[in-house]
C-alpha cells in the first residue's frame, strides 16, 4: 500500500461541492461553545455532503481564526445559517416537514444502528451543548431522539466525535 498524495484525492472545488447533490440533511448546532468544535463540524459536514448547518445560540458564526483552524475551508463550502433560538429554529423547520432528530441518551431513545431513514423525507440532526448536551425543550420538540450506544465507563463523546459517527452512519443509509 501507498498513501495516496493530496493530487490523487480528486477533491471538489467549493463551486463543485455547491453544485453537486447533498444529502437530505440539515445540522442544528444547539449552544456549542467550543470554536474547534464548530469547525469539525464544518470540516465533517462537508465529508459527508450535508445540506446546511445552523449555528444557534452560543454556538459562534465563521469567519473566525479558531473555526477555520479545524474547519480548513468548510465554512466556505458548507452552506450555513445563524438561529439564535432553537426551539423556534425546530418549529419552523418542522412546519416544512422536516424530521428533527436529537442526538441524546433520552427515555425512549432510538439506538443510531437500528434507525432507519424514510425515503423521500429530509432530517434535522440535533447536536447540543458540550457540558448540558441538547436542550430539554429540544428534545422534547424532536420527533425521534437517537442515541449513540457506548459500553465504556464514559458515557459521552466530544461533539465532533459524535457529529462524525452520526453523520457517517446517515451518510451510509442514504447512499447505499
């Protein structure tokens, strides 16, 4: 085996990355704090060809040194949105028919492996704060709340471990 040079990837021009087909998939930020944070998201976000994030709250807006630092580039490529409230944010893209889902160890939750995605419907993931997780009035509004299964003596991730394992999982039930 060889590792392949940056020339060999084939990457995508952000005019490419703007034209070519996304994912039914929206990422709502819900209070993240962490600036490195946020620009994994991007950086993930744009691996994955999710539609848009919206960043709410607390969660700070590109341009900005420590975002792009770990985002390298994405906020150029990833079409995003501030929302200052969540809920409201949940509320108006429910009324557009959009499946909210939280990501959050909840009563009831939905185990990331045996979710399934409805063909033809466009979901909103959920991400929340690094400390208090999701918002309880979020989670509440949310049609489905999916947990990530975890059998260490952590029971948590990094919001960007957690964005990149879902989004994969999503990425792969929508693609193949």
């Amino acid at each position: 085996m060889r590792k392949l040079k940056n020339s060999e990837l084939e990457r995508l021009d952000v005019e490419a990355f703007k034209q070519i087909e996304k994912i039914p998939l929206i990422v709502i930020l819900d209070n993240i704090r962490s600036l490195n944070n946020i620009g994994s998201v991007f950086r993930t976000s744009d691996a994955f060809l999710i539609e848009k994030i919206y960043l709410c709250g607390i969660t700070a807006k590109p341009p900005h040194k420590d975002i792009h630092k770990t985002a390298l580039g994405a906020t150029e490529s990833v079409d995003w949105e501030y929302a200052e409230d969540t809920l409201a944010l949940i509320e108006k893209l429910k009324a557009l028919k959009i499946k909210i889902l939280s990501i959050e160890q909840a009563e009831n939750s939905t185990m990331l492996q045996d979710f399934a995605i409805e063909s033809n419907q466009k979901y909103a993931v959920v991400f929340g704060n690094e400390v208090k997780g999701v918002q309880q009035k979020v989670v509440s509004a949310s049609d489905y709340c999916i947990e990530i299964p975890q059998f260490g003596t952590k029971h948590s991730l990094n919001i960007s471990v957690s964005v990149g394992v879902v989004l994969w999982d999503l990425f792969k039930k929508f693609r193949f």
